[in-house]
C-alpha cells in the first residue's frame, strides 16, 4: 500500500500508510480525511482501495437520501462478512440480524456486534473500513462506527473515514487534504490530456487553484483547439462540470442579497465590504431602473465609461448606475443617487465611511455556509474555485453592470486603476481613450495588476500597432508575476502587423526560456539584438546581457563581440545609471569573448561600482553577475540579495528564485555556506510557488553541494534525485565529486571535475569553472593525472590573481601548494594561504587537512598535529563529519591519542538552528526532511548532535531551552 502513487498526495498516503502498518502490527486506529468539493478525498479512497492488497477492504459511502434508514450504511460496510456471521456468538448474531432489520434497538450492542464480525475477519488478514462521506451516514450507523473505533487500539482494523472540510467529527485524528501544488496539478493535466501545450496547462493550473476534480473537468472540456493552444483557454469551469454544479447549488440556495453581494466580491476580490456594499446599493437601484425602462441596458452598460449621460442623459437607468457621486450633477432630481450620496439602504454612511450590521448582516447567509469570510480588509471566498463560480454563474451583462457599480464608486473613492479596470470588464467595444488611460497607470502598477490593466488595454486600443505594443508590455508584466502561461498566450495575440514588437516578443520568449536551458533561446537573444541594434539599442542591449553565456562558447564569441561593439556604438553617454551598468557588463562580456581577461575585469568592475546608484531589481542581477565574474564573492551575494528583495517589493516573482540563485552562488564561493543555504532554501521554495521547476532544481542542486561539502551523503543524494534534468547538472556532478572524495575514490572524482570545467558554458558556469578547481588540482595530484589539468590550473592561477580577493588568493596558494615539485615549496604556499586574511571556516579547515597531511608525511608530526586539530576542531563544529574523521585519523597517524571529538560549545550550526526550531514547533523528522530537503536519516543526526551540543534529552527540554533563549 505504501507504493501507491497518487498525484500530490504523499503526506495523505504516508499518514494513511502509517495507520495502516500499525493496524497490520496490531494496533488498530481510526483516521479521518477532510477536504472541500473537488478535492480528491474520493478517489483517495478508491485508490487506497484498489491498492489494498493482503487487506480485507470494506467500503461504504453515505448518502443523503438514507440518513433515514437505521443502520443503513453499516449494512453496505458488513455485507462481504456476511458468510462469517456462522463463527459469532448466537447473542451477536440476534443482534446483527436486528441491525440488517433497520431495528433502532440498542445501539450499544449493534456496536458490539460489528466490532465482533470484523474481528473475526481479521484471523486471516488485516481489515481495512473506507468510508466515505462518513458525514451522510445514518446516524446510527456513524454511533456504530464509532463505537468500534474507539476500541480497535488492540485490533488489526484500520478506518478511515472522509467528510468535507468544516464537518470533521470531534475525538477522532484527522488529516486535510491541501490543494495540489502546481507540479502536481500539471500531472494530474498531462495524464488526462497528453497533448495539453505548456500555457494551457498553466491556466488551468491556475484556475482549478489546486483541485484535482476542477483539473478533469477543465481538461475534458477543452476543444481540440484550446488543448494546443490555437483558441482562447476557458477562463472558469465549464457549465456541465459536476463540481461547477455542486458550487452553483450552495450559491443558488442564498437570498438573492447575498448573491448580489458575492457577485460583486467576485468581481473585485480586493473591494473592502463598505465598498462592496455601495456598490450593491447602485446594483440595486439599477435593476429597479432596468424594470422601468426595460429596452435600454445599452445605456446601463455604457454607464462604467462615463458616457451613459451623453446618448441618453434623462434616461433613469444610467443616472441610478451613476450612483458613484456624478448623477445628482446630471440628474439632480433622482432620488435614489441623492439617498446613496447620504446614508445608503446598506447601512453606510458615505460621509464617515462606516458600515453598520444592517449591511454586513446580508452577507451572514453564505458566512454561515462557510462560502466567505467577511472582514473589514475584504470578504474572501472559501477558494479561488468559489468566487470563479460565482462570477461566472451571473449573465454577461448584469457581470457589466456590476463592475460598472464598482468602478464609480472606486472613482469616487480615489481607486483610479482599479477603477478604470472595472470601467474597461463593463465596457463592449474599443475606447482608445480608455485603453491609454490604463496603460499610463500599468506603467507604475506591480506587475500582476500591470498585466491585468495592458490586457483590457490591448483589448480596447483600435491601432495594431499599438495593440501590438500593449500586449507586449503586458506579456512582461505577466511573466514577471510569475504567469508565465498568460504571458504566452498574450504573446501569440500579438498581430502580424506589430512591426518591432514582434521582434522584440522573440527576445522575451527566449528570457523566459533561460532559466530552463531550453536549446536556441541565447541564439534568438543574438538574433534579437542584431535586428534592433541600431533601431532599439536599449532592447538589443538587454538580449546581450541575458546571452550573456554566448561570450564564453567558442564559435559564438565572435558574432557576440561584433554585436556588442554595434549596440556600444549606439550609446550617447547621458543614460541612467541602469543603462550605462548594462554597456559595462555587455562591454566586460564582449572582452572575454575576445580574450581580453584583462579588459572584462576592468568593465565588469565598473559595471559593480554602478550598482549602488540603482534600483531596480534587473540590473542588479546583471552587476551581481558582474561581480561574480570578477570573484567579488561577497560583493555579489550582497547585490543579489538586494535584487531580490527590490523584485518582491516590486512584485516581480519569478525574478525572486533568480536573484536568490546569485545569493546562493555567491555564499558559496565566500565560503559562507550558511547564508547560501538559507538562499538555496528560500530559493527552491519560491521557484516552486511561481512554477519554475528548472530554476528550483538550479536551488536543489546548489543544496546537493553544500551537503556533499560536509560530507553528508544521504542528503547530498536525496536533493540529486530531485534536481530534474537541464542545465544544473554539472552542479549535481560536483556534489557527486565531492562525495568520490570524502571516500577516497580520487580518480573518479577528478574525472568528474574535469568533464564539469570542460563542459558548454550553463547557467553558473561562469562559477562552477573556477569554484572546483582547487578540488579539481586535489584529486589529480592524489590520482596522479596532474599534468593532465595544467591548462586548467594555469587559467585558475591567473583569474584568482586577477580578483585580487582573499578568499580566491588563498584558494590559489593551497593549489599551487599542490602543484609544487618540492615539500618546502609546497609549505611555503601552504603558509601563505593560512596568513590570508579571508581565509576562514571550511575553506580554511580544507587546507589545515592538507597541509598537516603533507607535514605528517614528511615526519614532522609536531607541526603537522597543530594543523590536524585545527582542522578537526573547526569540521567538527560545521557538523562536517566525515572530514573531521579524516582529520582525526591523520591526527592518530601523526601520534596524538585522540578519542571521538565531542563539541566545543553549545553553539549549534545554522543548519542545527533551523531543524531544531521545527522540531521546537512540533514538526516531526519527516516534516523537518520535506522541508529542508533532507532524508529522515540526516535530521536524525542532526537531533543527536542538538541534544548533544545543548546537553537535552528529549524534544520537550530542547523545545523549552530554544524557548527560555
């Protein structure tokens, strides 16, 4: 049972799992499943049933139309037991005959009776009871279940029972089935639809908002044509969907208020309920308007843009729907704008901006029915899926009106964009009035409402071109929100007459591809600056920093450098400082293309010195880039970590993993590796929420190093396996590397790293090709094969003293330590890497280990055992076990008695400090592994060294030690 695979529901199956092993050992439990419509709590039962192999599997359902049937459901649950009925008692059987009767009797003994008969099954194979709907039972059914399951402790039987969210019976554990996550959810598309193009996908993903039943019937009701992405995509379930039924019930059950009321929360989910409420109250009037001039809702609609007054400016329709504050100054008479310009039949008061309970109260029906939650910040749906099924239940045109309500009263109130996104959902034909209105207040919005605005925008503009252009910006902004789905479907809608933009949506397809290594994305980047390098220098300049990677691969260097000196000429010398940053960094890239090491250090130099006179996120990466490049370590981590924070203040998430990637390379070549796991962490989980699986597997494999560092194997291996495959391999065989080194397979290692640094230039690359060559130069001289790395180690030696940086000096000391041809010189290098001053932590303990190595085999043990001990001391407290074991024999070897080094202080390693703040929290071992991306085994570990390292015995005193702190 515990192989069964189900799309995003391993915590489900690995707490069920749990159960169910217990049971087998004897100790019976019950256990419940909750989840809200669509969920997947059914078919999780089915598939545990279809998997239920060696069980005795009894399933039932509830169902609505028997609640009135005694014992009902437990018949359906105990009827393949009925040819045991012959091994009970005579007392039990008499009393489960009354139960098949419908008898009411005793409950007590009905109770007693069913545990027996189940029991009796278990003397040739564990039972297993699936009920689902286990809230539709009959009651005395639910009394018999139970009753047995509070007694099955010592039993093999397991229960597990699934009810809807909200419904879950006290007394018994239960587990909530959370939405799917996005992987999730495109598998549960590509299983269904295997054909389904990557966009279309995205939306779905997006609309079902993780719900493996919206998924289907989305998915089923796709035409050939939206399948591959030739036809607009839905943009809500479709009408014959089961669930969308299910929704629509619950909503058409409330008084037509409330509905009026969820509409209008539907249609602007950011509305506070004072808003909502005003609105409601021009809706109202509206309809009452529509009853008496029935034929003019041409009127009604035009009234969102303003204009109702001009075709028709007596007309009683468009003066109440103008109820925002304006219909008194065209209509003064009309008594229903003048009441809303006072208190209005909702119970606000307009001229304090207060709300009493006379209007929330209309929205008491769907709180009671769980629908939506009401606070003053807003009034949210019980999920995405509900409020899309409310707005899509409502007809176009009332859906018109009602933004139109809105916009007024967002107009009035000082909401100009969103306002003006209303004004443009109620309006039905172009408006170029409206469309540049929106798209001037794109330009200062966050990217997702930016998207949003340059859609209605592109929608209203008449002018191709121009269209061609709104579309653009918005398939940007979409892209940057981390929508990357609409961004594409924007881009195809982009006209065949869009001239340049056309071009320049090329280029912004292939960014989108970079992160995920896609094959010719850098070639359309090239092609791309080299149609616009004279007509749009600043586009064509932003494609060459993005190909960046084209300036270090042969055969593309040239054309790269050709490109680079055409846009440079296009530069006045009055740009922004973002501007002029990106001519250094595509000018420093021009000259490692060329070969001209020095010129790039002197370009990308300043390209970092500009950095600070920016702020926008963007160029930021461009001088972290930089600084990496030049080996400005921590430089770069710093302005990384600046980008990051500016693009999630600006709202550009997929720039976010971006940035941290830099953070975490940059931690890592400083030698500071917890702040490049914490990078890493935050990294992999925000490249997961904005669906970028090759960009969190950049972060997991970044992750697998830092564990392959310190020698923890199980780990290291356990984020490998995550890391798909692409462009972050080479990452991957590095940490594979390192672990060929903790164990001594130095010829295996060397050759790994030697394909790594002879590989095409990849995301990273740039790092990776100096940031393994001190382990590189190691494992060749162990394996003898030195000579064959020389070139290698030639290039290092001149970049590391180009930086000018401690940390890469003193990385290149020990290498030309191992490079010397004789013991004095070797020390003497040896000597001078520990004197630098950036040589510290783990780097530093590395070359302890060499150099005392070295030492103590030539018989100086005295000093070799100095470097020994630091080098022990120092693994010790990075909890990097492996090599203070390696430390600690060459100790031995040396002549000094050394038992299991125990730690030096209660100080624990960041790694220490996260995983016990968890457990602290309540999080067990598996939870701590999921999170952190490590096995079970390793954060067993981990504990031991805590408790050890803080002198506890239990999590209970580490939780209230962390707690006093």
């Amino acid at each position: 049972m515990q192989k069964l695979g189900l799309a995003g529901r391993a915590d489900a199956l690995a707490v069920i799992g749990r159960l169910t092993s217990a049971a087998a050992a004897g100790r019976g439990g019950i256990l419940v499943i909750s989840a809200g419509p669509g969920e997947g709590r059914t078919a999780l039962l089915h598939a545990v049933a279809e998997h239920a192999d060696g069980w005795t599997a009894l399933t039932a359902s509830g169902f609505a139309d028997e609640r009135d049937l005694p014992y009902a459901s437990l018949q359906t649950l105990l009827a393949p037991l009925d040819d045991r009925h012959a091994d009970l008692a005579p007392a039990t059987r008499e009393a489960l005959s009354r139960v098949a009767g419908g008898d009411r009797g005793d409950p007590l003994a009905a109770g007693l009776a069913a545990l027996s008969l189940v029991r009796t099954a278990t003397r040739t194979r564990p039972v297993l009871c699936l009920i689902d709907d286990a809230h539709l039972l009959d009651p005395y059914s639910w009394r018999a279940v139970a009753f047995a399951a509070r007694r099955v402790g010592g039993e093999r039987i397991a229960i597990v029972a699934s009810v809807p969210a909200g419904a879950e019976p006290s007394g018994f554990p239960t587990h909530r089935l959370a939405p799917l996550d996005p992987a999730a959810s495109r598998r549960v598309l590509a299983a269904h639809a295997p054909d389904l193009a990557e966009d279309v996908a995205g939306t779905l993903t997006e609309i079902a908002a993780g719900h493996p039943g919206a998924l289907i019937d989305l998915v089923h009701g796709l035409s050939p044509e939206q399948r591959r992405g030739y036809a607009p995509p839905p943009e809500a379930l479709p009408p014959d969907s089961p669930l969308r039924r299910r929704l629509a019930a619950e909503l058409h059950a409330l008084p037509a208020r409330t509905r009026e009321l969820l509409l209008l929360a539907a249609a602007a989910p950011d509305a506070s309920p004072d808003t909502l409420l005003t609105a409601a109250t021009a809706l109202h009037a509206t309809g009452q308007a529509e009853r008496h001039a029935p034929g003019n809702e041409t009127a009604t609609a035009l009234h969102a843009a303003g204009q109702a007054e001009r075709h028709a400016p007596g007309n009683e329709t468009a003066t109440a729907l103008h109820a925002a504050g304006q219909a008194e100054r065209h209509a003064p008479g009309n008594e229903a704008a003048a009441a809303l310009r006072a208190t209005d039949p909702a119970g606000h008061d307009r001229e304090h901006g207060t709300v009493d309970n006379r209007g929330l109260d209309d929205f008491a029906p769907a709180e009671r029915k769980g629908l939506v939650t009401v606070t003053a910040a807003g009034v949210r749906f019980r999920g995405p899926l509900m409020r899309g099924v409310a707005y899509a239940e409502m007809p176009v045109a009332r859906r018109r009106i009602a933004h139109a309500a809105l916009a007024a009263v967002l107009e009035e109130r000082g909401a100009h964009l969103p306002a003006l996104l209303h004004r443009a959902a109620a309006t039905t034909g172009p408006d170029a009035a409206l469309a540049h209105d929106l798209a001037v207040a794109a330009r200062e919005a966050d990217p997702v409402v930016a998207a949003e605005a340059g859609r209605y925008a592109a929608a209203l503009c008449p002018n191709p071109a121009e269209k061609a252009g709104l579309l653009l910006a918005a398939a940007r902004s979409a892209w940057l929100a981390g929508r990357p789905h609409q961004a594409g479907q924007l881009i195809r809608r982009i006209p065949a007459a869009g001239g340049a933009a056309r071009v320049r949506a090329r280029g912004l397809t292939a960014e989108m591809s970079l992160p995920e290594g896609r094959p010719g994305a850098r070639d359309v980047l090239l092609d791309v600056a080299a149609e616009l390098a004279e007509s749009d220098p600043g586009t064509a300049l932003e494609a060459l920093a993005l190909a960046g990677e084209s300036a270090c691969r042969s055969g593309e260097q040239t054309r790269y450098a050709a490109l680079a000196r055409r846009v440079a000429a296009g530069r006045r010398g009055d740009e922004p400082p973002a501007v002029t940053l990106a001519f250094h960094h595509v000018a420093g890239l021009a000259c490692i293309a060329d070969g001209d090491e020095p010129g790039s250090f002197t370009r990308l130099r300043q390209a970092v010195e500009l950095a600070d006179r920016v702020a926008e996120p963007g160029p930021l990466l461009r001088a972290a880039t930089a600084g990496i490049l030049i080996g400005d370590a921590r430089r770069a981590g710093a302005l990384a970590g600046r980008a990051a924070v500016l693009a999630r203040e600006a709202g550009a998430s997929v720039l976010v993993p971006q940035a941290l990637e830099l953070a975490a390379l940059a931690g890592m070549a400083a030698g500071d590796y917890p702040a490049a796991n914490e990078a890493a962490m935050d990294g992999a989980a925000v490249a997961r929420g904005t669906g970028q699986p090759i960009l969190a597997g950049a972060h997991l494999a970044v992750l697998a190093v830092l564990a392959a560092l310190v020698g923890d194997r199980d780990t290291a291996l356990t984020r490998i396996a995550s890391v798909p495959d692409g462009p972050s391999r080479p990452l991957c065989e590095w940490a594979l590397a390192l672990l060929d080194m903790v164990d001594g397979r130095c010829p295996a290692a060397a050759e790994r790293l030697l394909a790594v640094v002879s590989a095409p230039p990849g995301p990273g690359s740039a790092l990776l090709r100096v940031a393994v060559v001190p382990h590189l130069l190691e494992t060749a001289a162990q394996a003898g094969v030195r000579q064959a790395v020389e070139p290698v180690a030639v290039a290092f030696d001149r970049w590391a003293d180009r930086t000018g940086q401690p940390g890469w000096l003193a990385l290149r000391d020990r290498c030309r330590a191992l490079r010397a041809d004789d013991a004095e010189t070797a020390a003497d290098h040896f000597e001078t890497a520990l004197g630098r001053e950036g040589e510290a932590g783990f780097p530093r303990a590395h070359t302890e280990l060499l150099y005392g190595r070295s030492l103590r085999r030539r018989r100086r043990n005295v000093e070799a055992r100095t470097h020994l001990r630091r080098a022990a001391e120092t693994f010790q407290l990075l909890d990097a076990a492996p090599w203070a074991e390696q430390s600690v024999r060459e100790l031995r070897a040396a002549g000094e008695r050394v038992e299991t080094p125990l730690p030096s202080g209660p100080a624990l390693t960041a790694q220490q400090e996260r995983i016990a703040s968890l457990v602290a929290g309540g999080a067990t071992n598996r939870e701590v592994a999921q999170e952190m991306h490590l096995s079970p085994r390793t954060v067993d570990h981990h504990l031991r060294n805590v408790f050890a390292r803080l002198g506890v015995r239990s999590r209970t005193e580490m939780a209230r030690l962390l707690t006093a702190r």
